[in-house]
C-alpha cells in the first residue's frame, strides 16, 4: 500500500499525567497518544487512523526510566527499546527480555519505540509480550477514576486491540524479582536478523530445585501463531517435576505446536509457523536451562 504523507492534526505536548489524561478526555474520540510513534506515524500516513490531536508523553518524566526496586523492576512506558537492550541489570536478572530487545527492528527504531508503545499497539508479533508473560509481568494504567493493574497474559484481546480504554494511558511494566535457581530464553523467527515481525516468538522461564536437576515452575510464551500472543499450559505441564534432556524439551516442543493456532500469511503459511514453534519451544527451553546450569550461575 501507497503510504501517504502525514494528515494534519494538533500537536499536544503535556508535561504530566493529568494533564494528559484532561486532553484525551477533552479530544474524546479524536485524539490519539504519542510514545516513540513508530507504529502510530505508520498507521497514519496509511490512513488506518485519522487523529485529530496527537498528544504526546514525552515529556512527562514519571514515564521514563528502570528501576530495579525491592518488590522487583519497574520499567516506565516511555523506556525505548534500545535502552532494555543496552540495560546490563535485564540482561543479568530478565534475561529473557534482553533477548526480546536484541531481535527487535533496526537500532533506530529501538531508539525511537517503546516498550509500552509496543504492548499498547496489541500486535499478535508483538516481541515484548511473550517474555513480559513468562515472567509473569503486569502493567499499571491510569485513568482519571485511579489507577488498575492487569497482567500482560490478560492485556491483548485481539489483533490491535487490548485492554486499555480510550481514556486510559499505560504507565509502567512491573515484573517480579525472578525466583532463585531460574532463567528464561526467546526466539524469534524472521527472514532478515532483527528486521522483520516475528514470523514466530517463543519465550520460556524456567525454575528449578536447589540441585539444578528438576524443573520446579515452567512458563511458555508463544507469539505470531494466534490472534494474541498465548500460554502454551500445556507444554508447560510437561516440564514439570522433570529432570530436563533433549528427550523433554522435544515433547514439550510438541505439544506446544498443538496448543499454537496460527495463520497463514504473506510471512509465513500455518504449516510452517506450526512446525517452527516445535523447534523454537524446544531450542528456548534448552537455552533457559543452560544459563541455570552455567558455570558460576
């Protein structure tokens, strides 16, 4: 598709959160926020959506920043890409969000997009969400009735669409600390390095004993093989109380492939997206499983 110039519209800059959630109620339907605006622009110049007001969050301090607090991390809306990719405490403690950001478009997209922006966007390839659900994140939305917090597993209702309310604004990730002896793993299927959507995404985060011999707690993440990125319960059941080989991590990677539903698309047919997540579930349960057994881990 043609894509067009931008179409005229106001720009809004506030410098707090009630000052942004007083314009998205006054431009009621005709307004649209603004994050790093590498979906957003998009969509507009192809004219999937015609905002009449653009109100921007840059500006606004208490969205920004990572912070490694007690109760775990807090990663604000307005936390771009390339900064989660360059954080050395995710790369450390939610390793499996780190691998997220390393696949994810062009450095200069990193530097521009958002993390919230991408959850907010609600793509089924969404390549933050299934690492965000095996660590059993939750985001913080505001509204002028308070604040709610939702987990990420729950925050996608379809292609494009998601939980958040035409006049909410997403203002924060939470993740808990990471339980002892854990670790998780993403891949991601694309035609071009760090390009493409994901034409598939596995996350996996796995626990186990004190020996590092049995897989105590499993989370399976799969994303781009349904109309939103899923658990894969299932597969996770086959982890459980097992000491993991090959063996385990290839039936896990079967079952997962049963449990996918995915599309065809000019990406990828249904068949082939079935068959990669048998091999990518496999591949990032065994990855998450050598980083426990690391030396010095």
């Amino acid at each position: 598709m043609f894509i067009k110039r931008l179409p005229k519209f106001e720009y809004h800059a506030p410098t707090s959160l009630p000052e942004a959630l007083d314009l998205l109620a006054k431009y009621d339907g005709k307004g649209a926020v603004l994050a790093g605006g590498t979906d957003l622009l998009v969509s507009m110049k192809k004219r999937e959506v015609l905002p009449e007001h653009l109100i921007s969050l840059k500006g606004i301090a208490e969205l920004k920043g990572i912070h490694d607090e007690k109760e775990g991390l807090k990663i604000g809306a307005l936390v771009t890409l390339g900064e989660i990719e360059h954080s050395k405490m995710i790369q450390d403690k939610f390793r499996v969000l780190w691998d997220a950001a390393q696949v994810m478009a062009s450095r200069q997209i990193r530097n521009l997009g958002t993390i919230g922006g991408n959850l907010c966007s609600a793509a089924p390839s969404a390549d933050t969400a299934p690492p965000l659900i095996v660590l059993d994140a939750s985001v913080e939305i505001i509204s002028p009735n308070g604040k709610r917090k939702v987990l990420v597993e729950n925050f996608f209702k379809g292609p494009g669409e998601s939980d958040l309310r035409p006049s909410e604004i997403l203002t924060q990730i939470m993740i808990p600390n990471p339980l002892k002896k854990s670790s998780g793993a993403y891949f991601k299927l694309m035609r071009r390095a760090a390009m493409d959507l994901a034409q598939v995404g596995i996350a996996a985060c796995l626990s186990f004993d004190s020996g590092k011999r049995t897989c105590t707690r499993a989370r399976i993440a799969l994303g781009a093989v349904g109309l939103t990125p899923i658990r894969a319960l299932k597969a996770e059941q086959i982890l459980l109380d097992k000491e993991l080989n090959e063996t385990v991590g290839k039936e896990a990677g079967k079952i997962a492939a049963q449990e996918a539903n995915p599309r065809s698309s000019l990406r990828a047919s249904k068949e082939y997206r079935r068959e990669m997540v048998e091999v990518l579930t496999k591949r990032a349960v065994m990855a998450a499983y050598s980083r426990i057994t690391a030396p010095g881990e």
